[in-house]
C-alpha cells in the first residue's frame, strides 16, 4: 500500500518511526506536510497538490494534525476522505476531540466517569462556579489549550477569581474542573488502537507541579490497567469515534476519570515506556481496515 503521514516535519520520533514501521511491513511511506496541501474541488473531483503536483495512488494517511492548525489540518484529511482515501482519525473526530467542551459533552453523555466540569459565558459568579465544581482547589483550562499550556490550578476561591476574571478579560474560554487530590499529581494515557489498549502509561508530574506531561519534565513508567480502567479508555475511543487515540485519566476514588482524548498522540513517551511497538500497531490498523 501507500501510506501517506501527514506532518509538518518527517524528522520528529513519531513520523519517524510510523515510516520505519511501514516500510518494514513493505509498504510505500510518504510524508506531507499537510500545510504545503493545496486542495481542489470540482464536480466528482477532488483533487490534493503538493509542491506542484497531484497526489494520487494514496491508500490510507495518517494524520498528525497539531492543534494550532487544526483548522487546515482537517480540512486536508476531508479533502483525502472525498478521494476515498482511509484516515486513522476521521475529520469529524478530529474536529470534535480538539473542542474540549464538545468531547466532554460527548464523555458525559457515553457515560463515562470525568471530573466535575463548568463552563460558562464569562459568568463573574466564581462563587457558583466554585460550588458547582466541588470547592476549591479547582483546575482552570483555556478550551485551546495543549501539552499543559492554559492549565492553572487555583489553590482558593480568591486565587480562582482572579485567573478567571483575567482569562475573561482577554476573551479567552476557559472550563473550570474539579481538583482530584487522590491523583497526587498523576494520570494515566492509555493508547488506544482499533478498540484495544496497545499500551499504557503513568506520567507523574515532577515535584512542585501539577500537570503530567512529559513536555512539562514529567516522568512515566508503564502500568497494567485494571479492567475498570482498560474498558474506559476504549469506551472514550470509541466515543469520538477515533481509531487511534491517547486516553489520559485519572485514578480517583470513584474510578477513572478521563481528562482529554487526544487525536493524534505521541509515540515517544508510550513506546519508550512500554517498550511496545505501537507504530506497528497503527500499521496493522490500516491493513485491517482498507
């Protein structure tokens, strides 16, 4: 098959590893940057050129749309679907899984377990906001926000009132979220492929700070789920109707709470921790599926 990456550089552990994966399963890998994409639509034909010339013959693509340009991004794995090419992540399920508060709408309604959450039209009632989160401490989250970036933990009711009224001030959206203190600073990403945990890690935020992203010089070793914890992250998966996803959650007392879902998650941080190969996986994926 031809397999075609959609990245904006071919050098980064990720891409790197899904065309090494690919190639060593015998198929034509090719990365795109999905921002050089120039999209053509006629009647019945639409059309992708890249650096001047038409793609064609493409089999299946993988998307890694970052979030700053999903805009385009989605845009371009449309243009592919039109063509009746196979995408990894579907349009739609990129666009619903970058929208927090849409893909905390769709969690809610599946079901499944995720912290308190509040969002408002620039409400100045901190207080309400505050009850209906559970008291503080509380996390406040830019809606756009990623790897961390836009996340504050509020540590009281003063503290809270002051990063909203700022936020508001900038227009920018903000979601408040209840604090899980039995977390202790920690979360789990599951990695999800065709409905099935291929692996899992915990991130441990390192000391002093709150968010567990390895970008935030967190920590991560590999975990076996609990069966509770396994069926959660599928079930999230499933819900945005994303065949490869990250499920991040967090263990609390009344069971794993899913924080995000993550459209186009890395590889490193999984593959180093668990010592899996999961760029095959999504391969195999592919071949399943086109």
């Amino acid at each position: 098959m031809k397999i075609a990456i959609l990245s904006r550089d071919q050098k980064l552990y990720s891409t790197k590893r899904l065309v090494e994966a690919g190639e060593q399963r015998g198929h034509t890998m090719r990365v795109l940057d999905h921002l050089k994409c120039n999209l053509v639509l006629e009647k019945k034909n639409p059309k992708v050129i890249y650096h001047g010339e038409e793609v064609v013959d493409i089999d299946a693509i993988i998307p890694r749309i970052g979030a700053s340009v999903t805009f385009y991004g989605t845009a371009v794995v449309r243009q592919f679907e039109m063509m009746n090419v196979f995408s990894t992540a579907e349009s739609q399920a990129l666009v619903r899984s970058r929208d927090k508060l849409r893909s905390y709408q769709i969690l809610s309604r599946s079901g499944l377990g995720m912290p308190k959450t509040v969002f408002t039209n620039y409400s100045r009632d901190v207080e309400r906001i505050l009850k209906e989160a559970g008291g503080a401490p509380v996390i406040i989250k830019l809606l756009e926000g990623t790897q961390g970036l836009g996340v504050v933990l509020a540590e009281n009711e003063k503290a809270a009132t002051s990063v909203i009224e700022a936020f508001n001030g900038l227009k920018a959206r903000v979601i408040v979220q209840e604090f899980i203190r039995e977390a202790k600073g920690a979360d789990i990403r599951a990695f999800v492929v065709d409905g099935h945990v291929v692996g899992a890690m915990k991130r441990q935020a390192k000391e002093g700070e709150f968010r567990s992203n390895l970008h935030r010089g967190g920590s991560a070793e590999v975990i076996e789920l609990t069966r509770e914890e396994e069926i959660a992250a599928v079930k999230a998966a499933s819900a945005l109707k994303l065949g490869v996803a990250g499920v991040d959650m967090l263990q609390s007392d009344r069971g794993p709470l899913i924080i995000e879902v993550n459209s186009s998650p890395g590889l490193e941080g999984i593959e180093k921790a668990t010592g899996r190969d999961i760029a095959g996986q999504i391969i195999r994926y592919i071949e399943k599926s086109v």
